[in-house]
C-alpha cells in the first residue's frame, strides 16, 4: 500500500522532460531527440507528418494547437512545404517551401 502512496505522490508532483537517443534530456525542453552515434559518425533526423492539403484540412486544430507543424506533400497540387498553424489567425502558414 505504501508503494502505491509514494508512486502517486511522484506521478503527481513531478515533472520532467522526455529524452530520446539521450540519457540528460535538457530541463529547458519538453521533448530533447539526439542523433544516432555509431563509431564517430553521428547522424539522423526528424520526420514531421506527411500530409496533402486535403489531409492538412481536416487536422482538428484549436486555440491551444498554435505552432503545429506539418509538412505537406501533395502531388496533385504540387505543394511541399513545412506549415504551421497560426492559432491567432485561424490559418496555416507555409514557413519554407522546396
């Protein structure tokens, strides 16, 4: 029964970052990715969401969704582009097109 007590108390009352591909995530970031290291050759990336413009549409975004990204691929209009939904103006952004 204590168990459970202290397990609550900590679950309830801590807070803390989550690390992946470290062990030290930094206390200044929700999420800290850290690239792959095999010998001396570090490498990797981040993948956003792949979506087309109907896809992007139909996201249910909200107030609280400001700075969502998403990448959209779309062949049929022939947009590719890294968006971000702007909360304030109830609209996505496309920050960098290719």
């Amino acid at each position: 029964m204590m168990c459970i007590v202290i397990g609550v108390f900590f679950s309830v009352f801590s807070f803390s970052q989550v690390g992946i591909g470290t062990v030290a995530p930094s206390s200044a970031a929700v999420l800290h990715l850290k690239t792959a290291n095999i010998g001396i050759v570090m490498f990797g990336g981040f993948l956003l969401p792949i979506v087309t413009e109907v896809q992007q549409a139909l996201i249910p975004v909200t107030v609280s969704d400001d700075g969502l990204l998403v990448f959209v691929k779309d062949v049929g209009t022939g947009k590719w582009c890294l968006d971000i939904y702007d909360a304030k103006q109830d609209v996505w952004r496309s920050i960098k097109c290719v």
